[in-house]
C-alpha cells in the first residue's frame, strides 16, 4: 500500500527511508513561492485559483499556494499559519496603497520600487539602554484572540484528512531577526558587541513575546500538528554574522529555552530555519533539540559539503531543502535542475533523514519549468532504493 505523504514525513523524521524523498515546498516564508512565479506556474499547469497572500500579506510577497498547485508540486506537508492583529491587518488593508507597511511592533516595510517592499523601518534604531526598552509604547498584544482564532479548525481539518504533514508557523520573526527589525541589522549587531547586557535584555523580552504568542497557537493545535517551525537567520555566504562564541553566550541560552518550551507542550518536531553557511552552529542546534535544519544553503561556504552534512550530523538532525536558488534554480536549465536533485538526494537521500525543497522562498528570478523540474525529479530519483 502506498504511503501517505504524512506517512512519508514522520517516515523520515523518524530516520528511516519511506517510499520516496518527502517534498517541502509552498507552506511558509521559508519554503514558499513568491507571487510571480506562483502565477507562472499556474498558467502552465492549468490551474484557475485566485492569488492569495501568505499571513494575508501582500508586501511580504509570498503566496498562499492553492490546494490543486500543492498537489501538482507533491508538496507532503500544509501549514497553519497565525495571523497578525485584525486592527493591525485592517490599518495596512485602509493605508494609502505605497504608504509604509507597519506591524504589530511598530516595525515595518518601506517600499523601494514600486510593489517591491524592504524591512527599512526601524523603532528602536537607537536605543542602547533597558529604560529605552521598558519605556517603548508599541509593544505587541501577542493574546489578541484575532491572531489564532482560525487555526483550531484549519489544524482539525487537516487532522481528520490525514494525507499530509501539518507544519504549524506562527509568524514570530524569531529573537535575532526580530532585533533587526526593531534596530536594524547593523545597529544591533554593533550593540551585541559594545553593550551586550542591552541586546540580551532585547533578545529575552522579543522571547518573552514570542513564548506568548506560540503557547497560545500550541493550545489552539492541540495534538493536530507534526512539525513546529521556527528559525533566526545567522549565517552568511561564507561565514556566520556573529561568532560561534557569542552565540553561544548571547543567542543559544535563549534558543534552547524557547525550544524547552515547545517541547514541554507538544510532541511535534522542531523545525528550524536559519540560511547561509551555520556548519559551526550544526552541533549546537543538536544540543538544544533541533529536529529538523533548513534550509541547507548549498552555495554558502561548509554547507556545500553535503557529504560531510551528511556523515557527521545525519544521524541526529534531518536536513530540509537543499536545491540551490542563488544558480541553479533562477539561471539552470531543466535538466541542470533535474541533476542537482539527483545529486542532493544521492548525498543526503540515503537512511532517510532528508526532505527536499529550495533553498528558502522560490524568488521571481526562478523559471516556473524549473519549480516543476525539481518536484518532478524527486518523483524520478527519490524513490527507495534510490537510483544512482
């Protein structure tokens, strides 16, 4: 009997190998489609769906996949989402349309070329002191009933159909990005290394908000959720952008409790997104009960080396992702596409423990005929045993 696609995810997160390769695509901000391509792929594939935004969101950008393009991407797992504040979504829906975007603390998008918007607003680009922190007024109502009261019944539907992995993502913008967004990457970095008392104290009470936010969405899940996922970006093209050692002093004792937090509430496995090269934070993740690592940025320095990935760390973390999107999606052609899946899954398929999909979001540069290359060369090379 075939597997389910959620048969096939708990599969592999358990390390063992199902039937194929399990696909991740079109279910958050990290493994989603950006509106253009989304629209290209639908043409081709003869699908009429409306276009839909991600969290109701149009300047993120993302799309909120249709059922019938899932199903043609053999994407193995759906999401339940949260949403920001309705007086928050209301405000941006009323705005002057190139007014900027702002959130539900205070920060927000401005937009730099017309339906293209970048997290340039920042609220506390100057602070340096707990009193500025204590003293800021916009910060987040995380029990607003309005963010989750959709997502009992989407998880429950999801439930008692029982065909795919459910990953829940409440947009958090976790600790380290969410100090970005508050001071802007470069302010905040520089006060992890002249004033790190205050960006602790910043990245324990962006926590403390989170940790409400995500207690609130585990009760409205209940049991009806496999996958948690959450994230902070700390890599880059070829390094990390703090040190091993201040992550492990500033950021890691927070990571883990957020993750001891989950776990103490549900059994679902940890999912968690951080880009560019995080080869020297792999073992830390472990420690702190990562479950699952995405998006495996395989143009970005050690990540590159799926063999050694695989050989040191396989046993204990499943990769997630995978499929170049700096080259080889946005500039491969099909069949450029097609090999570098063969290659991935040759690399990292074997034993289980891997689920394919693009590095991060599908961007507008990607053709649609390579999306589909890629989806439909897991369905011709990843199934077990996997051909080499």
């Amino acid at each position: 009997m075939p597997m389910t696609s959620r048969d096939r995810v708990l599969t592999v997160l358990n390390h063992e190998e199902p039937d194929r390769v399990p696909i991740v695509i079109g279910v958050s901000n990290a493994t989603g489609i950006k509106m253009q391509p989304y629209q290209r792929i639908k043409r081709i594939i003869g699908v009429k769906a409306p276009d839909k935004f991600l969290y109701q969101w149009p300047e993120l950008g993302t799309a909120e996949v249709d059922e019938a393009t899932m199903v043609r991407l053999h994407s193995d797992v759906r999401g339940v989402l949260d949403l920001e504040p309705a007086t928050t979504r209301r405000r941006n829906q009323n705005r002057h349309p190139h007014d900027d975007c702002i959130d539900s603390w205070g920060s927000g998008q401005l937009e730099v070329t017309p339906g293209y918007w970048f997290p340039g607003i920042h609220p506390l680009i100057d602070a340096t002191t707990v009193e500025e922190l204590e003293n800021y007024p916009y910060w987040p109502d995380m029990n607003d009933p309005s963010r989750v009261a959709h997502v009992a019944d989407d998880a429950r539907r999801l439930a008692v159909q029982n065909e795919y992995a459910i990953m829940a993502t409440p947009w958090l913008l976790f600790p380290f990005e969410r100090a970005h967004a508050m001071q802007g990457m470069e302010a905040f970095l520089l006060n992890m290394a002249m004033y790190p008392d205050f960006a602790r104290a910043l990245l324990e009470k962006i926590a403390g908000y989170c940790k409400v936010l995500m207690g609130r969405f585990l009760d409205e899940l209940g049991d009806n959720v496999d996958i948690i996922k959450i994230g902070d970006d700390l890599g880059t093209q070829e390094s990390l952008m703090i040190s091993p050692q201040m992550y492990r002093d500033l950021l890691m004792p927070i990571h883990a409790d957020f993750i001891d937090f989950i776990k103490a509430r549900t059994s679902a496995k940890i999912f968690f997104h951080s880009c560019g090269d995080v080869f020297p934070l792999i073992e830390d993740f472990i420690d702190i009960g990562v479950d699952i690592l995405n998006p495996i940025q395989t143009s970005s320095g050690k990540m590159s080396d799926l063999a050694a990935l695989k050989k040191r760390f396989g046993r204990n973390i499943v990769f997630c992702g995978g499929i170049d999107s700096h080259r080889i999606l946005p500039y491969g052609s099909v069949e450029e596409v097609r090999q570098e899946v063969h290659r991935v899954i040759d690399l990292l398929g074997a034993g289980g423990g891997t689920m394919i999909g693009a590095v991060h979001t599908v961007m507008d540069d990607v053709p649609p005929e390579n999306v589909l290359a890629m989806v439909d060369a897991v369905e011709e090379f990843g199934h077990y045993r996997l051909r080499g």
